[in-house]
C-alpha cells in the first residue's frame, strides 16, 4: 500500500518526508540512545531541542523578542477559555467577531469567564461571507476573531482595522501566508493542522499583556507558563520534536512565503474547477471571503454524495467528507498536500461529473 493524499481537516496529513524522518528517528534520537518520548523534559538533550525548534519557529514567523511563545496542552479550544481568564485583567469585557462555527464557539466559551460583545456577526449570510459591518466597543481587553473558519471555509484576506489587541485563531491558516505577527496581540493555533500533530497548541503573545493573574489554574496561566518556558508541568515533548521537523520541512520549501505562493495555486485550481459548471456548488460564493485553506463543496445533486465519496477513496483521495454541521464535501489543503493532491482531485471530480453528470 501507498501513502494516499490525505485531504482531512484536521488531524491533517503530514508530508512523506516528514513522517519517514520520524519513522528513523522514532526508536533512537541522533545520539541520545533513547526516543524523544522517553527522555526528561528537563534533560540538557529535550532543553536544546525545544530552544532550537522556539528559534526556527520564530524566524519562519517573524516573531519578535516582544512576543513570548508558548508550547501548551489543551488545543485550541483550551485557549478559548484561556485567553479571557488572561486577558481580560481589571476590564471585564471582551469583544468577538462570529464570521463561522469556531469563532462561535470562542465567544460562547468566553461567555463563561467575561462579558462578551458581539463586534459582527455573518448568521444572515449562514457564515458564507466575513461581517460586513464592525462595531467595536473601545473599553473591551481585546477583539477575538478565527482567522480562518476550517468549517465554513471563510478567511479574512486582511486583519480588519481595531481599536483594540487583536486575538486570533490561527489553527487551520498558520504558516500558510506571511502575517505580522506585531498586528496582533495574541495568536494561538493547535499544531495538528499545519504544524505538526495533536496534542500541542502554540500561543504568540505580546509580553506587555501579560499580568499577573489571581486564582488561576496554574496551567492555563501565561504569566506562570511564560516564566517556566512553558514547563509548569510537562509539555507535550513529542509534540514539540515533531513540530521542528514540521519546520526544518517548511523551510526547506523556501519557507512561508514560498508555500504562500503554493497554497494559492492550490486553492486557484481547485476552485477554478468549481466555478466552471453547476454541477459542483460551492457554499463561499464571495471570493473576497473564500478560505485558500477549507473548501467546503456540495453536488449538487446531494444523492450523488456518497458515490462521490467512496470513489474518492478508491482513488486515494483520503478525507473530504464535509463537516456534520454543513454536510456535503471538504478540501483541506494545507501546506502539506502537494499540488499533485490538488491536481489528482481535480482529475476524479471532471471524471466523476463526465460519468454521472
Ligand atoms: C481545529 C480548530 C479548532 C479546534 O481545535 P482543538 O485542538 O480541537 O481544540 C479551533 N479553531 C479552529 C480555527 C480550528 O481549525
């Protein structure tokens, strides 16, 4: 058997490479005698590893001295609640964009430990289009916004202008374009998606808003994370291995802005495809809104979804069965499918529509 192209949102594929260096390295890392999941995370061997991989991380990213990052537990939806235990601070409000299931899923998180303003909200449109019209409470901690919607497959092409530190989150779109990282106050992102796998979320966040916090957990607390190196208690250490050779690989592809470049071509072929007849829809008709990352698509006649499916597979075309919320079809294409993937997939849908159209 053979590696398929895997179009899965998330736990998301890995590049070949990647996963065979990890495969060699697994049992026996460089001269250690031991696998990176059986060493301290306190052993001088573990402690340069992590400092190596915090480096790349931030020369890939343009982050900054300004910035601590952090390498938690948790996932995304961890710092959902984290960032307004954090950040909220004497202020007790928070405002939030809704543009798609995740971005919902923050504010309603968030509703728990803060009051929460609703800044924009795309429900009239089914989340197909970004918000057309901001408001902005100047006396709110941050603006929460998902970059990227991995379920409705809607992006902002550009950080909407804010009063206040932007928080975003960059699971599904991080290190698939350049960004400026000194725009936002704070980022957070899992690694399953274009850094790595599950089980590790990065947080990129200015130090000049961390604070002191009262009575918070102690794992959840940056301020606590940040002075440990984020080594209160464990880190996920495999985790961590995995995302430096995720990154050795992106860098090795001429880094973000190079797979920017890629990543645009992909999405361009893909919905090239779409737009070409009726008998594929798509539920992003804005192009200003569409995700380069997410493709959510349907058939239009949905009878035909299953078959679409099962032939996919059969033509190693791995995971593009659509979200239970939309149902129907989606394309993940991160950094790590190959143009080929793209191409490959294109090929069996004007197939599938020259036999069952
Ligand atoms: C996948 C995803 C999440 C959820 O991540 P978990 O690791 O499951 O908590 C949140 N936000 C976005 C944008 C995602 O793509």
């Amino acid at each position: 058997m053979t590696r398929a192209y895997n179009f899965s949102a998330g736990p998301a594929g890995l590049p070949d490479t990647v996963i065979y260096q990890a495969q060699a390295e697994f049992s026996e890392y460089r001269d250690w005698r031991a696998s990176v999941a059986e060493v301290s995370h306190r052993s001088a061997g573990f402690i340069e590893l992590k400092r190596q991989t915090d480096a790349l991380l931030r020369e890939l990213l343009g982050i900054s001295e300004e910035y601590a990052v952090l390498y938690l537990a948790g996932g995304a939806t961890g710092q959902a609640a984290a960032v307004p235990l954090n950040l909220t601070g004497d202020c007790s409000a928070a405002a939030y964009i809704i543009s798609g299931h995740w971005s919902r899923r923050a504010a309603d998180e968030a509703r728990q430990f803060c009051e929460v303003h609703i800044a924009g909200d795309s429900a009239d449109s089914n989340y197909t289009t970004l918000p057309a019209e901001l408001n902005i409470p100047a006396s709110a901690a941050y603006l929460h916004l998902a970059e990227n919607e991995t379920v409705h497959g809607v992006e902002y092409p550009a950080l909407p202008p804010s009063p206040l530190p932007i928080v975003a989150d960059l699971s599904s779109n991080i290190a698939t374009r350049v960004i400026n990282v000194n725009d936002y106050g704070l980022i957070y992102a899992g690694a399953q998606k274009n850094l790595g796998i599950a089980g590790l979320t990065l947080v990129i966040v200015k130090k000049s808003l961390l604070r002191l916090q009262a009575s918070l957990p102690s794992v959840w607390d940056y301020q606590k994370q940040w002075q440990s190196d984020s080594m209160y208690n464990t880190p996920p250490t495999f985790q961590i291995y995995l995302l430096g050779v995720m990154l050795h690989w992106l860098q090795q592809q001429g880094g973000v802005a190079q797979i920017e470049q890629l990543n645009r071509s992909k999405a361009q072929l893909l919905y090239d495809c779409l737009d070409a007849g009726d008998f594929y829809v798509t539920s992003v008709q804005d192009g200003h809104s569409r995700s380069r990352i997410n493709v959510p698509f349907f058939l239009a006649d949905e009878k035909l979804t299953a078959d679409f499916l099962a032939g996919a597979e059969e033509n190693g075309l791995l995971g593009l069965k659509g979200h239970k919320a939309l149902g129907g079809i989606r394309a993940s294409l991160y950094n790590s499918m190959p143009l080929a993937g793209v191409a490959a997939l294109v090929e069996y849908m004007r197939e599938f529509e020259r036999v069952r159209g």
